[in-house]
C-alpha cells in the first residue's frame, strides 16, 4: 500500500491523477445534465399523449390570439380542436421543403376565418412532382376538426421566396401579412375534412415519442453511460500505476514494496534480459 501511495506521488501520475479527476467532474456534470433531460422528455411526452386523448374542444378555448401569452407546447400540442367558419382562399399558401409519411412536398396551408380571428389551417401535403394545381378549398361556411400544432418560431421568409410561398408557419408574422387577429397556433386536418380534397393527409402522431428526439430509454442509458466514464477516469492512474509496477517486477524483478528503479536502470535491465547479458544494477 505505501509503496502504491508512493508510486501515485510521482509528478507523472500525480498529473495524471489531476487530469482524469476534472474529466471525471466533466463526465459528472453531462450525467446530471441527461437526468434533467430525462425528466424533461418523460413529462413532455406524458403531457402530450393526455393532450390527444382530450375531448375535442372550441379552438378559443385551446389557442390564444396572438399577442397574448404564447401557450406551451405541452399544454396543447396534439390537441383536437374544432371551429367554424370559412377558408380565405386568396391567402393560401404553400410551406415548402416537408415531409409526411415518407412523402416530400409542400404543406398547403389557408386560413379559415372565424367570428373572432383567423385560425391557420394545414390541410394536407402537396406532393412534390404533381403537375395539377393546388385543389381549392370548400366555399362557403364549414366546420372543420384538427390537430393543434405551438406556431413556428422562425421566421416565414415571406419577402425573400417566391409569392404564396413559406418556409416556416409563423403564427405572429402571418398576423403582421394579414393585418387582423390570428391564432397563436395552428391546426392540421384530419383526414376527410373539408378542405382536404386532392392533397395527401396529415397521418397521426406517434405517440411512443411525441415530443421527437431522443426516445426516454436512450437518455437513461446516456445517464449510466456518462457516470461510468467517470468511474473509469477516476480508476485510471490507479490502473496505470498497477499495470507499470508489474512490468517493473517481470522485467527487473523488483519485489514488490521496493524503491522504483530509475529509467536508467530499467533499460539496462531490458538489455540483459534481451541479450542475456548480465549488466551491474
């Protein structure tokens, strides 16, 4: 023991032990981090399968009209909404460069005029490669059911790609476009909707992850993975240090608990056992 402790002193495993002590702090701190994202995806992902299993609601009781608190995902995304009223189809637009369902396209996107504003309304995907227009929506008032979706947070690029063409769904600048109240949000149609002619449906989500990313069994092994590496930094020099006096005893034949030869003599002794000379110690 007192000659390991000895051992551990020397400047290069003392350096070493100082290094492999902040990477095992680093390791720590990542380990601690990935339990808070743990905790995160789990109560996100609870939320949102309660809020698909909810009751189908007004949409003035689920979404604000923007300019008021933003609501969070977890309070309503996925859930189902209904309202009345009828598509503007002069500001229909196109948000390009999605995928649903393995399909690439565009998402259509109109928005239906309700008594107290505008509800933003994705009613299907508009494959890419079609030759025919875009299907027009129903005239007249409808009632419509969807899915509800938090609004985009980047910015739709309205004035920098062609006209009635988007890149993101931007509830607040679709609210600036259109000059009147808009709902901080927006919904996607279930299928056979009115409005949903022509374009290929929004399938359901997948409820085993909701919230995207990660999946929850994947941040746990994150968790042990990281506080394993740490246990190993910290078991490193102790290893090393274990590895190198073992060699010093079945090159030289130190005895354990002897003073540590000098490189000098470690060298000399790895001659004579090479070249069986016998070299003074």
């Amino acid at each position: 023991m007192r000659a390991n402790l000895r051992t551990l002193r020397e400047p290069r495993y003392a350096s070493l032990a100082a290094l492999m002590l902040l990477v095992a702090l680093v390791c720590v701190g990542a380990g601690t981090w990935q339990i808070a994202r743990f905790d995160g995806k789990v109560h996100d992902n609870d939320a949102m399968r309660a809020n698909a299993h909810l009751p189908t609601a007004p949409v003035d009781k689920v979404l604000p009209l923007v300019g008021a608190p933003a609501p969070s995902q977890d309070a309503v995304r996925y859930r189902t909404i209904t309202a009345t009223g009828r598509f503007d189809a002069a500001h229909t637009a196109r948000v390009r460069l999605r995928t649903v369902g393995g399909t690439d396209g565009d998402l259509v996107l109109t928005p239906l005029v309700t008594s107290a504003g505008d509800l933003l309304v994705v009613r299907g995907l508009f494959a890419t490669g079609r030759h025919t227009p875009v299907t027009a929506p129903p005239s007249g008032q409808v009632t419509i059911r969807g899915r509800v979706q938090t609004s985009e947070s980047n910015r739709d690029s309205a004035a920098d790609v062609a006209r009635g063409q988007l890149l993101s769904i931007n509830a607040s600048a679709q609210a600036a476009h259109l000059g009147k109240p808009v709902y901080d949000g927006y919904a996607e149609l279930l299928p056979g909707q009115p409005g949903t002619q022509g374009l290929t449906a929004i399938p359901a989500p997948d409820l085993s992850n909701p919230a995207g990313g990660a999946v929850e069994p994947q941040h746990f092994a994150y968790i042990i993975q990281w506080y394993l590496f740490a246990l190993l930094a910290l078991a490193a020099p102790f290893a090393m240090m274990r590895a190198d006096r073992r060699e010093r005893e079945t090159i030289d034949g130190t005895p354990v608990g002897s003073a540590p030869q000098t490189d000098e003599q470690r060298r000399s002794a790895k001659l004579a056992d090479r070249y069986g000379r016998t070299v003074p110690r």
